[in-house]
C-alpha cells in the first residue's frame, strides 16, 4: 500500500531533479555525442544503477532512524528541507550549463569490453557523488507515510527513481544524437534550472508548513 497523493508529488520531484543538469547527465550528453545512443544507454544503465545504491544506503539508514529516534529522524527532516533550499538557491544562481564538450566521434563497433567500461563509468560517478545521498536524505523523508509499512514504501520509491533516471537520461541521449544543437542554447538550460530550483524551494516550505502544524497540533 501507498500514500497515492505522497507518490505523486515524489514522481513530479523526481523527475525535475533527474532533469536538471549535473554530473550524471553530463555524462550521459558526452557519451551520446561521441557513440550514439545504442552505445550511451550503457552509461545510462550505470547511471541508473549507482542511484539505486545510494538509495539503498541512503534508506536503510533512515530506516533505522525511525525505529530508534523519531525525534532525530525529524530533525534530519527538517535538516533536508533546508538542504532543498540550498539546491533550490543553487538553482537559481547557476550559470547555464554548457552541453558543447564533446566532438562528434560515433563508433559503430564499440566492443563488449569498452561497454562495461562505460557502465562502471556512470557506477562510479554516481557512488562518488557526497551530494547524491545527501538528496536521498533529505528527498526520502517527506514522501514517507509512517502510517504504512516502510519497507514496501522505499523499494517503490526506488524501483521508480531507477525508471525515472534511465528515461530520461535516455531522452538527453536521443537529443544529444540527433538534435546536438538544442543542447548549446543557454536559455533551455537556464529554463530547466528555474524550474527545479522553485519546485524545491515549494517543497522545502511544503515540509516546515507541515513540522509547524505538527506541534500546534
């Protein structure tokens, strides 16, 4: 079971946060521009993979946390919200991202090997990223109903990240192969970063306007 309008909200959140420019769709443009994208989607898969790892770092903590501490596990909620302004603020001051760093190199005979090595690439940018799990702290709380069994909850809410990031990281690798110069406009860029950022900055004040009607309750 499921907290229907919860998951709603954490598919519109995940999705702007999945397609707002960083490391990982960097990553992903690159590939596409040089291989194509029948070669990127292994990239995409290591991507998608390295998110589900830190999700899974990330939740067993948090599990442990409600099982022991509410009182801390609601003060490292409302320590994530703060983080959600930050990125939010971050956002909104970012510089357009610049999507032209790669010459058109397509290979048509990639070999397995060279595969694998693209899909450990996209493992490790994600498993080295400090600021990947601490979005899963601070995303993964406020779309928890503590009314329903946690487990069940986070494996969905994971499943689905999982989904999110390699659809649309697929699309960035479809745009990036066939329509490269979409990507140099610094206008979409600066479109994408706005969006993201005020739908954080909602979401954060989403979570302080729920803590505060908490304890006047």
């Amino acid at each position: 079971m499921i907290n229907t309008s919860l998951f709603g909200l954490y598919l519109v959140t995940a999705a702007l946060a999945v397609a707002t420019p960083g490391p990982g769709v960097l990553l992903t443009l690159t590939s596409a521009i040089r291989y194509g994208l029948r070669t990127a989607v292994y990239v995409i898969l290591g991507t998608s993979t390295g998110t589900v790892i830190m999700s899974a770092i990330s939740s067993t903590g948090l599990g442990i946390l409600i099982a022991t501490s509410p009182t801390t596990y609601e003060a490292i909620k409302a320590l994530g919200a703060l983080y959600m302004v930050w990125l939010g603020y971050k956002l909104f001051r970012a510089k357009p991202f610049s999507f032209d760093l790669a010459s058109k190199e397509k290979a048509s005979n990639v070999t397995i090997k060279q595969k694998s090595v693209l899909c450990l690439q996209g493992i490790s940018l994600q498993m080295t990223n400090p600021m990947l799990i601490m979005f899963f702290i601070s995303l993964f709380p406020q779309f928890i109903d503590h009314h329903l069994a946690f487990l069940p909850q986070v494996v969905l809410m994971t499943v689905t990240y999982f989904c999110i990031v390699f659809t649309i990281h697929c699309g960035y690798g479809w745009i990036a192969s066939n329509f490269r110069g979409l990507l140099s406009t610094p206008k979409a860029a600066k479109i994408v970063n706005c969006v993201g950022g005020a739908f954080f900055i909602f979401l954060a004040l989403r979570v302080f306007y729920g803590m505060w009607i908490e304890t006047t309750l």
